[in-house]
C-alpha cells in the first residue's frame, strides 16, 4: 500500500546523499549527470514517470545534465515511431523540452564492439554455437551450479576469427553467439558466462543494414554511460541483480576515474488496479480490449495525458513518494488525489447534463432569456464569471429526478423544490412520460424572487442542482471510464491479471448538452463539469469529453479509515 514502510525521510534523502558525498568527496570532479534510458519498443507508461522525474530532478538539482538515451540494441521490437511517442510524452511529463538532443545507444555500436574484441584478446569472452535453449539449461539454476560450455576455452585467435566472422554476417539469426567468460558456478545467474552479442539480420531503424549483430541490455548499459560520462546510473530495484555485471565489464575494460559510473537502484512504482507489464498492455491493445495505447483507461503517459492529468499532478506525486529502497504497491486514489488537487486549483467549472431530461417551466415568460453570472473558478479570482442563459425550457440531470424518491433523496421529485445552479427555486408539479411510461419531461413553476439563491421568506431547499438552457445548448458526448481492472490486485487470486478484466469499464454518452460557453474552450481543455467531476476536451474531437475523475476524494477516506482502523 502507499507505503506505510516508506518513512518520507528515507525515502528522499538516500540517493541524494549518496551524491552529497560524491561531491564531498570530489569523485566525478564535480559533476553530476544522468539519464533515462528507455527500449524504444513499446509507450511510456507512469512507471516510467518515476524514473524521468528522478533522474530529471537529480541532475537540475545539482546544476547537473539530464539525457534522453534510446536502448535502441534491438531492431526486432524497435522503431521511429516509438522513439518519437518516448520524446513527446517525456517533455510533456517535464513541461519542458529537453537542453540536449537524444542520444542512442546504436551511435556507439562501433566502440562496443572493439571493447568486445578487446575482452577476447584478454580472455574473458569467447564464441559460443550451441542453441538458445542448451545455453539456457547450461546456466543451472538459483539451487545449481552452471555447466561450462564446451567451446569455453577456444583460444583467442579462434575467437576473434569466429567474431568478425558474425559481423561479417556468415552466421544465421540465432547460430552463434558472444559470451563474458566468468563463472559458471557463481551465486549471481546474471554472471554466469552472459551474452554479450547475437546475430540478427534485421534492419536497423537508425543504423540500416550495417549491422548483423547487435549487444545486449547487459553488455551496452554500463558502457553506454561510460562513453556518455554519466555520474549516476539511477535504476529500478529489477536491475539490482544485474549492478554486478554492470561493474564487471568496466572493471574488464579498466574504466576507471571520473569516467567510471555507477549503478544506485530505487523501488519501482507499482500501483493497486494497474498493470505495468508490457507484455500485458500490448495484449490489451492488439486484443482490442482497449482502444489503443492512449486510450484513457491504460497507465500509459499518453493516456493519461488524453485523459486530463495534468504533468504537473504526476510530477507532485513521484515527488511525494520519493525514493524508496525497497518495492512497495501504492494505492491509484493517491495519485488521483494529486490530480482532482491540481484541477480543482487550477480546472475552470462549467455546466453540463450528461443525461438529460427536460424541464418546462410553465410560468416563465414567454421568449425571455435571463442572463445569469457563473463562477469560472471559486479558487482563482482572477478566472472571472461567465454568462450563461437562463430559459423556461431547461435540461437536468436524469439523476436528479426521483418519481417515488427513496429515504434521503432530497433532489427533484412530485411536489418537491429544489434550487437551480445560479438561478432559481423550481418545484417540479407535473410529469409527462411517453407510452412505455418512461418520464421524458417534468412540469415546474419558478419563484422569481429567488433569484440570489434565497427566499425572501426564510424557506429552504436541501438540494441544489445544475442545468443547462435547451435553447441554447450545445450537443456533444463524453465517455465515462471506471477502473479497466475490477480487482485491487489483478491476477492475485488467479494467477492471470487479465482475469480482472473489468468489462464495464468504458461509457459512451452520446446526447450530453453543454452549456454554450463550453464552446469556447481550446481542444485539450480540462475542466470541471459542476457536481459531476472533471473533464478533459479531447485533442481532436469537438465537443468529445473524456471524464479524468470524480469529484469525491477517494484517498481522503482511505486515509480516515486507516486513522480509526
């Protein structure tokens, strides 16, 4: 949960010391720089988030420099559709665009591989040709030692001949491949004789066909930062295992000095009702469980970005959170606070009727239009008022209309009064419904002098309710989201987190009305529909709403129950 094991000290201060005594110290000369090294294979998800908004904020704060660094080692799964999406979500996510053009990890492709040749020629890799899968079952397991592969102790000429021969391309996809000779026996499996490259006769979206082998995550990471000068390799707690290896090649490599990175790990972030795994959100794509990588449901940066939240929300939360050192699951209704906290600072209101029914008001002077004043934002003076139409013919809420109202139901109903948004008492005296019975419109009278919100004689209402002008309206839609998993843990009970699937999770109004002045608002507005939530204006689509979140602040009553729990 949002983790009562993280103490706010511990978790903002470990990496940041680490650093006050680098510099302390004097270990980089001073320096202090990072990056966020992303697969261009796939979307940014918020997972993600955490990672840019670490690296990111680690160098501004020390006067530092904060690369974007393509992985770009896999021309499979790898394009220039990916690397773009990867660059866009990150500078929205930083409200900013980046000091340095990105960098990419096939630019050092040629230094790699004679760092590669250099290992050969002292000993410590060689040519492997057995299969993929002999290889694997070599490697033992965490309860057994490895087995050593018999072309382990080729000789060096041997290698070296074998190893160009692979770049040369005389090899197929999958017939050889080049291994770090270091032990087959050692307690650490990521450092039992890995791989360092394999043949792949695929294009590469940047380098072409120039090459036909190409490096490991492993093998390209550590020494990736290394020619890039990186300080502070910042990564996720799964790469702890793997910080070993990282050491190792440089050590082999004798890089050494204020050259010579390090690898610092911090907890991933993981989220109740959510999935991150990759592999996972491509199967709800190309199943078409959801509607695409930035449909509003999905965890992804652009998703989240289509559906309203603010970078500036997001980037508050990874903030709040910290760095941990050890993985924890923080509940979703955490970050969405920070999200409904921005909007309601900063989301200008408006009214609109999701599902509308009509309301006459059949003392209201005929063809008169009555210009009310609206406030755009109760927090910001400085948002102003609008005008909004006021008429004898309305829209409301379905909602706030009960026939036979239920125990402390106290909106709309026969013979009941309530207050208009801005406007005025109505008493609902009438119901017409269509041959199936269903109520279509409701017969109402005003009361003129309350118009300030108060009756003259003292009498109250216990609900007040919004509305639009039927004459005025605008038509639009808006889609609904609910959680895309029903379980607070996907896959916990059964092992398979798409067995959550919640299949109700997507609704599609199509006869919503607007008040007019929403007409104004610029594509990719995010507001507030007044008692209904928040709402953000698709990019494209006029008059598209996608609902961001309620109005109810979920967190807050986690936080009590756990108060008086």
């Amino acid at each position: 949960m949002e983790s009562n094991s993280e103490s706010s000290s511990a978790r903002s201060n470990f990496i940041t010391d680490l650093i006050a005594e680098d510099l302390e110290s004097n270990r980089f000369d001073q320096r202090v720089q990072t990056r966020f090294p992303p697969e261009p294979n796939g979307f940014l998800h918020v997972g993600h988030a955490k990672a840019i908004c670490i690296n990111s904020s680690i160098s501004r704060d020390h006067s530092g420099v904060f690369n974007l660094r393509y992985d770009d080692t896999n021309p499979v799964t790898e394009s220039i559709e990916f690397t773009t999406a990867i660059l866009d979500d990150l500078q929205w996510l930083l409200g900013e665009e980046l000091e340095t053009a990105p960098l990419h990890t096939s630019d050092y492709f040629e230094q790699l591989y004679l760092w590669a040749e250099d290992l050969i020629n002292k000993g410590k890799a060689y040519v492997d040709d057995q299969d993929a899968e002999t290889i694997s079952i070599q490697r033992g397991s965490f309860q057994e030692s490895g087995i050593d592969s018999p072309n382990r102790e080729r000789d060096i000429e041997e290698n070296l001949r074998i190893f160009r021969e692979m770049r040369a391309g005389k090899f197929s996809d999958g017939e050889c491949v080049l291994r770090a000779k270091i032990a087959m026996d050692h307690g650490n499996m990521n450092m039992r004789d890995p791989i360092m490259y394999r043949v792949r006769h695929e294009e590469h979206f940047r380098t072409g066909k120039e090459w036909c082998i190409y490096p490991t995550y492993d093998w390209a990471h550590g020494q990736s930062d290394a020619i890039e000068r990186v300080t502070h390799s910042l990564c996720s707690l799964e790469f702890e295992s793997h910080r070993e290896l990282y050491d190792w090649f440089l050590d082999q490599l004798e890089i050494r000095g204020d050259q010579r990175p390090y690898q610092t790990e911090f907890a991933r972030l993981n989220f109740t009702y959510t999935i991150l795994s990759k592999r996972l959100l491509k199967h709800l794509v190309e199943e078409k469980i959801v509607d695409g990588w930035d449909d509003p449901r999905m965890p992804t940066l652009r998703a989240f970005k289509k559906r309203g939240y603010p970078a500036t929300a997001i980037r508050d939360f990874c903030e709040h959170i910290g760095m941990a050192k050890t993985n924890g699951t923080h509940e979703i209704e955490l970050l969405e606070s920070f999200v409904r906290n921005n909007l309601n600072q900063n989301a200008e209101r408006r009214m609109a009727v999701l599902k509308p029914l009509k309301v006459t008001i059949t003392n209201w002077p005929e063809g008169h239009v009555d210009i009310r004043k609206g406030v755009n934002n109760p927090e910001d003076d400085s948002a102003g008022t609008r005008e909004i139409p006021f008429t004898g013919s309305l829209f409301i809420e379905r909602d706030d209309f009960m026939e036979n109202p239920e125990p402390k139901y106290y909106r709309l109903a026969p013979g009941r009064e309530v207050r208009l948004r801005y406007g005025y008492f109505i008493t609902c005296n009438d119901i017409v419904k269509d041959e199936e019975g269903n109520v279509n419109e409701l017969l109402c009278t005003y009361d003129p002098e309350t118009s300030g919100g108060k009756a003259p004689d003292g009498r109250k209402v216990k609900a007040t309710i919004h509305w639009v002008s039927k004459e005025h309206a605008l038509d639009g839609s808006v889609v609904e989201y609910d959680r895309l998993f029903s379980a607070e843990h996907p896959g916990k009970d059964t092992g398979d987190p798409l067995d959550d699937i919640n299949l109700n999770s997507k609704t599609l109004l199509e006869n919503s009305k607007f008040e007019p002045s929403i007409g104004e608002l610029p594509l990719g507005s995010t507001i507030q529909f007044e008692r209904l939530g928040y709402f953000h204006l698709d990019e494209e689509i006029p008059l598209h709403f996608h609902r961001t979140l309620g109005l109810r602040d979920e967190w807050a009553n986690i936080v009590k129950r756990r108060e008086n729990s």
